[in-house]
C-alpha cells in the first residue's frame, strides 16, 4: 500500500485527496500455444498494454482483436475472457490493482475501456521496470513498485485523457496542457495561456491547434467535462455542485456544454440506486 505524501514542502493534500494504491497482481505475460483466459469477472482493475497481437478477447460479450500498442483498461465487473490464435502469440503487461480514498471507497479511473496508445519506449521502461523490481524484491521494493505504478497511471492519464502523446510535440504546448490539466476548474483565457507559454497570442492559437487538433477553448471544454464525468460517477454531488468545482459558473452553460461533448446529460452520468 501506498498514501500519498505531501507533493510540496508547505503544501498538506486534502484528506479527501489522499489515496491507498492496492497492487494484486502483475506480469509480463508471453503467452504460449493454447493459452487462454477463462471467462471471468474483473477484480477492481486491470491494466493490459499489449507488446505484441495474438489473442482474442471478448469483453462484456463483444469480441475483440488487440494489436500491439492497444490498452485495454478494465473495471470491475467487466465480464472478459481471452485464447490465443494465428501463429503469433500474445506478448502483454498486466497489472490487477485498485485505489482507495480517505473512506475506503474504490477511487473511478476514467480511461477508457479500449485505446491505441502505440508502443511507447518510455511506457514499456517503466513497465519493465515495475516487473523487475517485483521480483528482485528488494528492501523497500513495494513502496517503489507503488511509486512506479503511480508514473504509468499517470503516463496512461495523459495519453487516454489529455492526449499527451506522439501528436504533441511542442514542449511549450505539453506545458500548456499539463497547466490545464491542473487548473481547469479556474479562469483560463487564451491571453493568459499564451503568456505563459511566451508566444504571440494569435501564434499560440494556431499552434496549439496544430499541436492538439482543438482549439485552447476546446480543450479547455473537453478537460473540464472528463474531470466532471469522473466527479459524477462518484455520486456524491450534485450536478450544479459539479459545474462549480468544474470551472462553470452557470450550470445551463455547463449542461449544454456537456451534451454537446459526450452525447448525453450530466445526469446520466450520476449512480442509479442500486448500483
């Protein structure tokens, strides 16, 4: 287990923002002629970043087909089952783990189920790295296996969710988005923005959009309505209550700005009872 210290000298987290990483189960998996995955329930989360094609999955009944460089992020509950096929055969890192709040409650991940991230070499080190470091099993080796968890969580967060990726090449603008990342919920104008980044104003528009393929306001919109869905699905606030911590000082405007981004209302975001 791992409890996040204090990121800065000065600076205590929030009790809510305090988190317990659970690592169940990690491998770098080369399967072999015949392997298969009977089909079972995911326990709290798995992660697999496939190296190389050669098995089938189907998930909550839908078949798929990874090719190397996909990312299947799987919640708990998800129904999956696997075999190998064809002559090549499924080379993987998987990793089974879960994140706890203050109040013991499994934290929401909001990356999505199925992504092409690509083979990464700096994502593949650190995997490589979590595995070694688990089997030397040396003094202190689960706090760095922890720690090492953390980055990739962090590496997919940028990849799946603010799209930090092979696209974005400008550091300046991988500046910018880590900004936004972090303070999305305050006053951001592309004024601001550019100053920070040190470019023209018109400059920086245009460059991002070249970097990104949206706009800053885009983008801006987009981040704010992914940290709200995963604000949502908690259920522990209102939809107004929601717009707020989001950046949104009018909650029509953050509603239809919603819509427009996923398809769907705030509301159906929210837990039903039962679940």
């Amino acid at each position: 287990m791992y409890r996040f210290p204090p990121f800065k000298p000065g600076v205590t987290l929030k009790k809510e923002d305090n988190l317990t990483l659970i690592i169940d189960y990690l491998v770098y998996r080369e399967c072999y002629p015949g392997w298969f995955m009977k089909k079972h329930p995911v326990q709290r989360f798995d992660l697999i970043y496939v190296i190389q094609s050669g098995a089938r999955f189907t998930i909550d009944g839908v078949p798929c087909e990874p090719e190397a460089g996909d990312l299947l992020c799987l919640k708990e509950g998800v129904m999956v089952e696997a075999v190998t096929y064809g002559e090549n055969l499924m080379h993987c890192f998987s990793v089974n783990f879960e994140l706890r709040n203050h109040q013991n409650q499994a934290v929401f991940l909001p990356f999505p189920q199925f992504s092409h991230i690509g083979l990464l070499p700096d994502l593949i080190r650190q995997f490589h790295e979590l595995i070694d470091t688990s089997l030397d099993q040396q003094p202190g080796y689960i706090l760095k296996c922890s720690g090492l968890l953390l980055l990739i969580l962090h590496r997919v967060y940028e990849l799946t969710i603010l799209d930090i990726g092979a696209n974005v090449k400008d550091r300046r603008i991988q500046d910018i988005i880590r900004y936004v990342s972090r303070h999305y919920a305050e006053p951001l104008t592309v004024c601001a923005l550019a100053d920070r980044a040190k470019l023209n104003h018109a400059y920086f528009g245009g460059l991002f959009k070249q970097e990104t393929g949206d706009s800053i306001h885009q983008y801006i919109a987009k981040t704010r309505v992914r940290n709200a869905e995963g604000i949502l699905r908690t259920g522990g606030y209102r939809v107004s209550e929601v717009a707020e911590q989001c950046g949104y000082n009018d909650t029509y405007h953050f509603y239809k700005q919603f819509k427009a981004i996923t398809g769907k209302p705030p509301s159906r975001y929210l837990p039903r009872k039962g679940d």
